[in-house]
C-alpha cells in the first residue's frame, strides 16, 4: 500500500500505518536516553515525516519501561577521551529536534510510558498532545547534575504550569507523577499504562483522518501565539484562515455539513 511502509534505523523504530508515523525510541536498556546517533535519527525520521504526505499524524513514544531518560551522560562524559563540548551537544542534537517538531504542520501525540527525565521530560512537553501512563512520571534532572534545563523546557514548562512550579521542578528535581502532571496542565490525558498504546493510536489515528491542512495551521497559530499581541494574533487568524479556505477539506468540511453526511477529508 502506498501509504504503509516500515523503517528501522538502530536507535529509533519508525513505521508508517494508516496514515500515522509511529517513532519509538529504542534504547531501553538504558531508559532511550539519548546519544547522538539517535538524536540523528530521530532528526532524519522528523524531517521524513515532514516530507511525507501519507504522514498526518505522528505517535512518538519509549521500547521497555521508561520514555526517556535524557541525555546517555555515559556518552556525555566518556571515561576514555575528552567530553563533547554540552553547548554543541544541545545545539545539534536537543534544538534541531525541538524546532521540527514545533514546526512540523501535523499533529504529534507522545505517548510517555514511563518515567521522562532530562531532555526527556522536554521532548515530550514539545508534542502536541501527551497521554502518559498512570505510572510515568516527569523529571527536570538537570540540576540534580549542575545542569540547566533545555530542549525548550525553560520556554515550555512556565507556560504550561507557569513560573513558580516550573522554577520549583527546575531546581528540585523532584518526580512529579503523571497524576500531578495531568492536574498541573503538563499533560493531555492519564490512562493506564496497560492501555496507553492503543489510546495514543487510536487518538493519533483520529487526527490522521481529520483536516491535516487546518490542524497544521491550528499548530502555525497557537506557536505564533507565544510570542504575538492580540493584533499580530488576530492578522495571524486572518491570514491562515484564508489559507485554510482554500483547502480540498474546507470545501469537503462544508458539503459533507450541507448534505447532511459524514465528511471524508483527504488532508489536503
Ligand atoms: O551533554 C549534556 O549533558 C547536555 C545535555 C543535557 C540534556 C539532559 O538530558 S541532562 C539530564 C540527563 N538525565 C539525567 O540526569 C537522568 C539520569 N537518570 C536518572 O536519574 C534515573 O535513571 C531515572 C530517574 C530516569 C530513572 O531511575 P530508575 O531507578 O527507574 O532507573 P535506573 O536504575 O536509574 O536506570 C536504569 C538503567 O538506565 C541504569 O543502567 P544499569 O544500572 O541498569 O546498567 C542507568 O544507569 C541507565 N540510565 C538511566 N538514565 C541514564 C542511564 N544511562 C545513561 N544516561 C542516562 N541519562
């Protein structure tokens, strides 16, 4: 089938089904914390979903007990040779995947299926829309190691908890449960861990099946939001709008309403 291909690169599994490219970080022996070979991938795999128009919604999530667990410090400070400078571990690997995935105009569900720390814990705050496990748990680590937070954290988490809880976990470090995440506004959905696979595909599936042009733009505005007024914003509204009505699926949208049927949208 044209749209239904698979794909294997070492560190990350990527498969395309039903119109959802599912990417599963696959290091679970040590919590998919990242090295740069799955960094790369996991850049190359953003950048072929981008391209893809079979691709209309992604499903992103962890092999074995854990989501991830940032970055592999046994990679970041070797035993045998000189470390890596960390600016430039942040600047190749953490920002390219953080501005695709903020830029890519199709919706990404993470599906954190277990304990997300570090860069980790930031990567899934980058997605769309996270549905974590009831037995996963968020950790902003950096500090625990003289670090700072990055991957976008210090921009994502105030504005989903706002400043003083995020300052609070920024500096403590402490595991925050899926519980609290749900209640503090970090997360989309809690669900059993027994079935959060299926509910991320099934809620990814369903956005792959709606207006991908519009849900795209939904995404344009909502980023452009963060750092617009109210006039910048309500040109923004303008100018997608316009784009949107001149979408294959707008004019679907409308027909489907008038004739009183369900609408069958191609995502163009
Ligand atoms: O270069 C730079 O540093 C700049 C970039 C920074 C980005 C960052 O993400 S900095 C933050 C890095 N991450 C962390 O500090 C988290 C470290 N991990 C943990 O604190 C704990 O593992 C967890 C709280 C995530 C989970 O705890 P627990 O008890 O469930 O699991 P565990 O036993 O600690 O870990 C299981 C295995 O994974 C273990 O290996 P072993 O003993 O079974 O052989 C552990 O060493 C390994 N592992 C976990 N996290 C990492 C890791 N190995 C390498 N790097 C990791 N980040």
């Amino acid at each position: 089938m044209a749209n239904e291909g698979v794909g294997q690169e070492q560190s990350i599994i990527f498969a395309v089904a039903g119109g959802v490219a599912t990417i599963t970080l696959n290091r679970p022996a040590v919590l998919n914390s990242f090295n740069r070979p799955m960094a790369k991938a996991l850049q190359r795999v953003l950048d072929e979903v981008a391209a893809d128009p079979a691709v209309r919604a992604v499903l992103l999530t962890g092999a074995g007990r854990g989501f991830c667990a940032g970055q592999d410090l046994a990679e970041a400070m070797p035993q045998d040779g000189p470390a890596p400078a960390i600016g430039d571990i942040v600047r190749e690997t953490y920002n390219p995947i953080v501005r695709r995935l903020r830029a890519l105009e199709k919706p990404v569900v993470c599906a954190v299926n277990g304990v997300a720390a570090g860069a980790g814990a930031n990567l899934a705050l980058a997605c769309d829309l996270v549905l974590a496990a009831d037995t996963a748990s968020f950790v902003e680590a950096f500090s625990k190691i003289g670090l700072i937070p990055d991957t976008g954290g210090t921009f994502t988490l105030p504005r989903l908890v706002g400043p003083q809880r995020a300052a609070a976990m920024m500096f403590l470090a402490e595991k925050v449960p899926a519980a609290d995440a749900l209640s503090l506004g970090m997360v989309y959905r809690v669900v059993p861990a027994a079935s959060l696979l299926d509910e991320a595909r099934a809620l990814a599936t369903r956005l792959a099946a709606m207006p991908t042009r519009a849900l795209g733009l939904i995404k344009r505005a909502l980023n452009a939001s963060l750092s617009n007024d109210l006039d910048a914003q309500l040109e923004v509204e303008a100018e997608l709008q316009a784009e949107a009505g001149e979408s294959e699926d707008y004019r679907e949208g409308v027909r489907a309403f008038l004739e009183k049927r369900a609408p069958v949208f191609v995502g163009r």
